[in-house]
C-alpha cells in the first residue's frame, strides 16, 4: 500500500473511531473467491468464485460482520473493523466510504494469515463462524494477525 494512501486512509477514519481508539493494522481485502469470481478464465472458473464469495459473504453475515468490496479490514485495540473503500479506475483504493461494521475483540477468536499463489487468505474465527477473505501480495496481512494476538493479550 502506498504511503500517501497509508495517511489518508488513518485521517479519514479517525472520525469514525471511538476517542480512545486507534487503528493498529489494516489491510485492503475482499471476500474469498471475489477475484477468481472476476478474473477470466471462462464460465466455470467465475462460477466457483462467485460460490466462494458467496459462502464467505454467508459466513461473516452468520458471524454478525457485514463485508463489503472493496473494503478495509482494520484492527484497533477494541474491535475489529471492516471499512468500504472507493477505488480509482485501476482498482487502487483512494478513499474511505465509511465504517460498515465492527465487531468488539472479545467476540474475535482468531485472525490467520496463510499465503497463496500471488496473495493470501486471512480468516478470522468469529462469534462461532468463520469468515474468509483474500488479499494482494503487497498487503501485510501477517502483520494484521500479529497485532491482533499483541491486542488480544493486552485486552
């Protein structure tokens, strides 16, 4: 993620956080199965994403965490954040749409980060569901995990 974006993305949901709170870690991401639903590839390859997408979409809805595409899964030292993002016409995000939904980190029971072919998958254990996303390569969504077991200890 670039730099500049980096700012921009703490400035503009600094507002939509609690006064005492503050974002830790964040990722761009998307369902799991939202790329392969988008790529080429031919009929089969996009159906088995969107039914990839689908079920992650059901399982966060299960879990009480709306997701939206694109978003910003975001950790602060209370919750769990899941943030809609506007995005430039390559596909760069370049602004904060608002806060769609959070989850306190008492309720999260795990956030994992597992790489594979060009991105990663993180999944996050969630009030007895699970939700699955997927990230870029250039998205540190170990870094995200790490922070959450820092903010789960210290909670």
């Amino acid at each position: 993620m670039s730099s500049d974006f980096e700012v921009q993305f703490r400035e503009q949901t600094r507002s939509l956080l609690d006064p005492d709170e503050e974002i830790l870690a964040w990722v761009v991401a998307q369902p799991r199965g939202t790329g392969v639903s988008r790529g080429g590839g031919g009929l089969a390859p996009q159906a088995i994403g969107g039914a990839w997408a689908k079920k992650s979409r059901g399982g966060a809805e299960d879990a009480g965490l709306e997701l939206t595409t694109p978003m910003a899964l975001a950790l602060s030292q209370k919750r769990l954040l899941v943030f809609g993002l506007e995005t430039s016409a390559m596909g760069k995000p370049k602004g904060v749409k608002g806060l769609v939904s959070s989850a306190p980190l008492a309720e999260v029971d795990s956030i994992s980060a597992k790489r594979l072919l060009l991105g990663k998958t993180i999944a996050v254990a969630l009030r007895g569901g699970e939700v699955k996303l997927e990230v870029g390569a250039g998205q540190d969504a170990k870094g995200l995990a790490t922070q959450f077991e820092r903010a789960k200890a210290t909670a």
